[in-house]
C-alpha cells in the first residue's frame, strides 16, 4: 500500500503466510520391543507482519525492494513416538524481518520475488523444548494496486 505521506519511493505493508515441516525417523529407543522406535515431529507457522519497504525502479519496468519489518509468529511444534503425543498447542512469539525483493508490473497490480530473514523470539510451550522459529523465506506472489 503507498501512503502519499511517506514519500513515494516508501510503500507500507502487511503479510501474513503459512509454512508447515515434518520429519519422521527412527531413533534408538530401549522401551521398543525391538530397540527402535519411530520418531515423527512437524512444525506449523503462521506469520502475520507489518513491514516498511522502500521501492524504486532500477531499470523499467522491474523495480527493487528494501524493507524490514515486525510482528507475530504463531507456532505449533507436535512429536509423537511410541503411542506418546506432545503437542505446544499454538504459541505466539515476536518476530523481526529483513528482506528484498523485486517486482514487475502486471495487471492492475504487480508480480514480486521476495527473499527475507526472518528472526523470532524463542517460544516455550508446554511439552516441547523451547525453539527458535526463524530463518530464511523465498516468496513470489502478487500484490494488488502497487
């Protein structure tokens, strides 16, 4: 969204996403008949942030992007191994984003890349270690009316 009193290389913005992971495996396990058990974990994110970018055109009609960013980071971590369910439930944790991108027009709005580092704050949730969700995100997309 550009807002007329920032200037109009400065454009205001909101995002919001979702990314889900899981990993099974076997581990070593003494309480399994045969001293293996399988080990299943899967994280769940939905970021929700407000970002500052600044947006000009480096060569027609492509144009790039520099911005950071804070907000909310919803997480949700569950393992299960051997019958056994520990589950965070949903756990919110702040986070910062840095990131750059470019774009060009298309429509009545643009197409964008995007890649950005995205740092949370560590959540603790009941039954499952304390984790750092973070880390890096490639985005294409398209913004409507940029």
């Amino acid at each position: 969204m550009h807002v007329p009193a920032l200037g109009k290389h400065l454009l205001l913005g909101v995002s919001g996403g979702v990314s889900f992971a899981s990993h099974e495996r076997d581990v070593a396990d003494l309480r399994a008949r045969d001293g293996r058990a399988q080990l299943a974990t899967s994280l769940l994110n939905l970021p929700i942030i407000a970002d500052l970018r600044w947006h000009a055109l480096i060569s027609p009609p492509f144009a790039l992007e520099l911005g950071a960013g804070a907000g909310l980071l919803l997480s949700r971590v569950t393992s299960t191994a051997l019958g056994a369910s520990s589950d965070s439930g949903l756990a919110a944790s702040a986070v910062g984003e840095l990131l750059m991108g470019a774009s060009m027009p298309l429509g009545p709005g643009r197409f964008l890349v995007r890649g950005a580092l995205l740092a949370g704050s560590f959540v603790a949730a009941s039954g499952v270690r304390r984790f750092g969700p973070g880390g890096l995100l490639l985005l294409a997309g398209y913004a409507f009316g940029s």
